[in-house]
C-alpha cells in the first residue's frame, strides 16, 4: 500500500509538471489562434488524455493489484492535493485574486477545470476497472 501511495505522490508531481507546460503551450499557441476560452476547454481536455494515459502506462498494474479502496483513496487524495497547489500557488505565488481562481471552477460558463479534478478522482479507479 505504502508503494502505491509513493508512487502516486510521485504521479501527481508528473500531473503538475504535465498541467504547468500545457498552460504554458497553450497560452503561447492555442490561445492566440482561438481565443482564451476555447484554448481553456481543449487543454483541459487535453491534459485528461495525456494524465489518463500517464497513470495507464505507469500505473496500472499497480491499480489492479491494489484494493478498490485504495485505489479511490488515490483519486481523492491527487483530487485535493491538486485543489490546494491551484489556490496556494495561484494566490499566493502567481498573485491570482480569489476571483479568478474561482472562476476557473464555474461549468456554467464552459469553464472545464472542475471536470479535470474529476477526472482525478475517478482515473485511478477508472483505470484499475480497465486493467481488471
């Protein structure tokens, strides 16, 4: 178990550097080219793909050796470790009001990180599922 969970925490270092250089790219390149809201749902979505194939190709088979359990636990602890660095580090280090770090949130305006943070939650699971 305690395997899984280093390994995990090590996962979600990958998913921050992964999640980082995509905003990077894509305000460099995509935002230009289709305005900031459409770059903001195809990079969210973008970084769904490249984290499920990163926790598939690199942690499956931890997943389907470990417990339904632990495998949700997973999800849920990558789920608020990933809440607390957006608010802390948007705040605090990128100087982001409350606001804007908010609104990131909101569906209803097409805003789709908060089906990225689901996705967290759900992937460990999902994939655990898949590998069987």
């Amino acid at each position: 178990m305690e395997d899984l969970f280093l390994k995990g925490l090590l996962m979600w270092l990958l998913f921050a550097f992964v999640a980082i250089l995509s905003g990077i790219l894509r305000e460099r390149f995509l935002t230009p080219a289709i305005g900031s809201h459409k770059a903001h749902q195809l990079g969210t979505l973008f970084v769904i793909v490249v984290i499920f194939i990163l926790i598939y190709s690199l942690m499956g088979n931890d997943l389907s050796d470990s417990s339904k359990g632990q495998s949700w636990m997973l999800g849920i602890i990558w789920f608020f470790m990933t809440i607390c660095f957006e608010f802390l580090f948007g705040y605090y280090v990128i100087g982001h009001s409350w606001e804007h770090l908010l609104a990131d949130y909101n569906i209803f305006n097409g805003k789709l990180w908060g089906i990225f943070l689901l996705s967290l939650a759900l992937l460990p699971r999902l994939i655990q599922i898949i590998k069987g």
